[in-house]
C-alpha cells in the first residue's frame, strides 16, 4: 500500500490518473467499499470540515426581528415568574394545584395572634400550606433535630399545663415554622406528642415524639411558655435565646408555698359553702375540712400513690365533718352545706373544659381520654364521699338529708362576696400569676352575677343560665388572652368555679347512699348538664371572640359535617 501511494505521489505517465488516485482513508478501511465499476462518492472537501450533525449552509433559520427567539420554556411576553419558580430559588409550590387557587395567607402580621395563624395554616393541607418568609438570601438550612427536640419540649410544658390538643399543636407549629421547618405536622394525643419534618418529597422524613408522664397545675409556667412561642414566632429568637429562655422556666419555682395552697384550699370550700347557703360555722367546719383532705392527699401523692387515691382521701375529711355536725343536732347549722362545699375544691372542672373542648374542635381521642379521666377522677371523688355517708346515715347521722341543703336563701351581697372569694382561692390553687389573679376573680363575680339574674330573678331553668355565664366567661377570657399575648386558661379556669355542679354531685351521691337510686339518678344527670353546659359554653365564649376579633385576609377552615355517612 505505501509503494503504491508512492507512485501515486510520483506522477507516473504509464498510468491511469484514477486508478493512483489517493482513496479517503474512510473508504480504504471501510467493509462496504463499492465494487469495481461503481462509482465511488465525492470525497468531502478538506478546507470546510462540517459535523454532521450541522446544517448545511444556507438552511440555518435567521431570527427575525419581529419575533425574538425564543426557548420552548421561555414564558410568553407579559407574564412573570412566581415567586417560588426555578428561575429565582427552589419551588414552594405543590404539584398539584387546587382549582379554587391557593390562599395567601400572610405570617407577619403582628396584630394577629400566633394562636389563629398556626390554626389557619395547621387546617390547610400539607400541600398548600405556604412556606416560610424568608427576607434575603437564605443561609444554610436549620438544624432540623435541635429545632424538633426544642418544639417538642415546648409542646409537653403546654399539654402537661392543661391545655387543649389544638392550642397545643398549634404552638408547636409555630414554632417549626417559625425556624424554617415548613412541611412541618404534629401530632397531639393524649399522652403523646409527635412531629414529623419532611424536606421535599424526595427526602427522607424525620420524626420525633415526646411522652407527657406527669401532669401539673402551674398557670405560671404556661404563661410563660405562651410568651415564649409568641418572641419565636413574632422576634425571630435564635435557638440558643429560646433554649436559654425553656430552661429558666422549667427551673421556675412555683409561686405560691406549700401552706398558701392549703389555706386557698380551705378558703375554696368555706367560700362554695357560704354560696349554698351556709353560715359562719358551716364556713369554719367546710375549711377545716378541706385543709385537712388536702394534706391527706399531700401525703398520699408523697408515697407515690396514683391519683385516684388522692381524691378518695381528699374527699374524705370534708365528708366526715358534715357527718359530725349533722350529728351533733346542732341548731341553724347545714351539714350538708359543708360536704357540698369540699366537693366544690374537688370537682376536676379544669379537666372537664379541656375535655370537652377537644372534643368540639375535633380531637376526638384526645377527648375521650381527657374525660375518662374526669370520669375516673369524680369515681374517686365518690368512693370517698360514699364510704363516709354510708356509715353516717346507718350509724348516727341518719338526720343527714338533701332538704337541708336546699334552703334556698336570697343574699345576693353574700353570694357575689363568696363567689369572688371562691374564684380568687381556685386561682391561687392553679398557681396563677398575681396580675392574672384580680382579673379571673372579676371575671368569675360577673358570671356569678349572671347566673343569679337568670336563674333567681327570672327563675330561668340552672342548664341555660349556667351555659350564658360560661358563655361570658370564655369570651372575657379569650379577649384577656389575646391582649396579653397568654393562654386563656388563667383567666377562664378559676373563673367557673362557682358554676360547678357542686350540689347536685352531693344530692346524687346522698341519694346513692341511702339506696334511692332513681332520684340519685336524676341529680347526676343534672350535674352532668350542668358540666356540659359550662364546658360548651366557654368554647363558644371562644370561638365568639375569634368571629369578632377576625383579620381581614385570613381564613380559618374548619371541617365539614358528615352528612350521615
């Protein structure tokens, strides 16, 4: 091959110039060279080597001047690109698009609590919950378990506190949102608290729970965890700032001493007595009473015994000193103004609202958890007050009788002056801050004021009456909260303390003991509406302050009926 393309390169005159010419190098290697007498194709032109994938010249389209050119994902003219798009930053928007569109719901306003605004986003669907404000080029991302582990500690002081399933995963909402975590859910049950963070739906989710085991009464404290949810999402706090600020309240002391809460103890049932009716003594023997049962269950929760037990010893002294005095055929004296009284300092109402109210907002385990254990808890309450009446009425308290409770008496200077008084001990027993302390006891006087009007004056039937005046308790109190940026609890809580079916628990459980089941019956199904009566009435007190109180541009979405099916 190299001698003949050394005589092609010779020239030689002897031969023909096609058969020395220098074939391609394409066509010399190549397995599908054309046979001899086929004409080969013309060899390409070294001067202008073309890729072939170009186009030939000649055929490359020239834009022109009336219509740019454009990409096949270029916008039309006159539209812009969402804020969320991937030609300014990472998309925020979700796959599929709702056909009402997507709401705008802005997170900076401040005149708008972060109670409604974390309730209107935790009702919206994962997918169109809007994603966090971001002012500026955002850094890198937030560290997701510390941000977890600090909303679900604030979660637990909220749930261990008394409050409802929703105010409780509404906070810790807030809080995952306010640090960048937006496709946040938690979860709230009735021990259990759980929050889930997913970054895209690509990734990995990461989950964390927390378990409440003990529960405590310190309105302080959850006053305290409310203002901290409110800087985190208002003030931007850094992790460190709201971590600092967790631990100064859980390291808080309560602040009331042990002796103070034994007095407000007795002040509590000296008070709901003289409200039925009782006199000077019967406020003396009540206070006694309930002093002595509430270190009895002092002592009981000191050895570690559940507290069931606690309310069985509770209810106990109080029990046995109405006995004694109805006993003793003391003149002008209602014994049983005292058992109703301790009963009063007893009732779980607290509970019962809470109970409730997550049943109206949904939380239907949570619901029935939280009343199964007002149920078991009112059992207790029972068992200790029955033991002491059975062995009275068959033993020498036989004289011991409804009617003598019933002596309705019309001293309405004495009954606002008790009602006050009772309200100003149930919040001093649910270690409320001082401020917090004059405004519930109001608060409580003006509902006692609006029963009395009802149920005396107009001689309404107790089941409306009481539902109106725990209808103005849960609307003062809500519009208190949401002044102070607090929970509404400390103003509502102590504020029903003398709406609680005090009386007609002891009627019921008289009735029990001296085996007259029917008309026992009756006044547990009385003090049963009752409860309910109170428990809805301050939710729609509320959810009335909510209508009023709406911001314009927001929605707060609530589910739809079932229909039946």
């Amino acid at each position: 091959m190299a001698d003949r393309q050394r005589g092609g390169d010779a020239k030689d005159p002897g031969r023909d110039p096609d058969e020395d010419r220098k074939p391609p190098s394409d066509e010399a290697h190549s397995a599908f060279t054309p046979p001899l007498g086929v004409p080969l194709p013309p060899p390409p032109e070294e001067e202008h080597p073309t890729s072939e994938f170009a186009l030939p010249e000649g055929l490359a389209p020239e834009p022109s001047e009336a219509e740019p050119e454009r990409s096949a994902f270029t916008l039309p003219e006159g539209t812009t690109a969402p804020s969320g798009s991937s030609t300014t930053q990472s998309t925020a928007y979700p796959a599929f698009t709702p056909p009402y569109g997507i709401p705008k719901v802005s997170l900076t306003k401040v005149e708008m609590p972060w109670q409604d605004r974390m309730r209107t986003m935790l009702r919206m669907p994962l997918a169109e919950r809007p994603m966090p404000e971001r002012p500026g080029k955002p850094e890198a991302g937030p560290p997701v378990p510390r941000v977890l582990d600090l909303t679900l500690r604030i979660g637990e002081l909220l749930l261990a506190g008394g409050e409802g399933a929703e105010d409780v995963e509404a906070a810790m909402f807030g809080v995952a949102h306010a640090y960048g975590l937006g496709r946040c859910e938690p979860t709230v049950t009735f021990t259990l608290l759980t929050v889930s963070y997913q970054p895209s739906l690509v990734d990995d989710p990461v989950t964390a729970n927390r378990t409440v085991r003990r529960r405590g009464t310190d309105y302080t404290r959850l006053n305290a965890v409310f203002r901290l949810v409110h800087d985190i999402t208002t003030q931007g706090l850094t992790l460190e700032e709201a971590y600092g600020r967790l631990a100064e309240i859980r390291r808080n002391r309560h602040p009331y001493p042990g002796w103070a809460l034994t007095a407000a103890s007795g002040l509590l049932a000296g008070a709901a007595s003289m409200l039925v009716g009782g006199g000077l003594v019967v406020f003396l023997a009540a206070a006694a009473g309930a002093m002595l049962g509430d270190r009895l269950a002092w002592l009981a929760a000191g050895r570690g015994l559940p507290e069931f037990y606690q309310f069985v010893a509770a209810a106990m002294p109080p029990a046995a000193m109405g006995v004694a005095l109805s006993a003793s055929h003391t003149a002008d004296v209602q014994a049983s103004a005292v058992i109703t009284g301790g009963l009063f300092a007893l009732i779980p109402g607290r509970a019962l609202v809470a109970g409730v109210q997550d049943g109206l907002t949904g939380y239907y385990i949570t619901a029935a958890a939280r009343l199964l254990e007002v149920g078991y808890l009112i059992v207790g309450i029972v068992c200790g007050v029955l033991v002491v009446l059975y062995g009275g009425v068959h033993i020498g308290g036989g004289t011991l009788s409804p009617e003598a409770a019933l002596r309705h008496q019309e001293r309405p200077v004495i009954q606002i002056i008790a009602a006050m008084l009772l309200v100003f001990a149930f919040a001093v027993l649910l270690q409320q801050e001082r401020h917090t302390v004059w405004v519930a006891t109001l608060n409580g006087g003006v509902a006692w004021v609006v029963y009395g009007a009802m149920a005396d004056t107009i001689k309404a039937d107790p089941v409306p009456a009481t539902a109106i005046a725990a209808g103005l308790v849960g609307l003062f109190g809500q519009l208190m909260a949401r002044y102070h940026h607090a929970s509404a609890l400390p103003y509502v809580t102590a504020a029903i303390g003398p709406l609680l079916p005090g009386s007609a628990v002891y009627f019921a459980l008289l009735n029990f003991a001296k085996n007259e089941l029917s008309t026992g019956i009756s006044s547990l199904t009385k003090a049963a509406a009752l409860a309910l009566a109170i428990a809805i009435g301050v939710n729609l007190g509320s959810e009335m302050s909510r209508m009023f109180l709406k911001v314009p541009g927001e929605v707060r979405r609530a589910a739809k009926r079932t229909r039946g099916f």
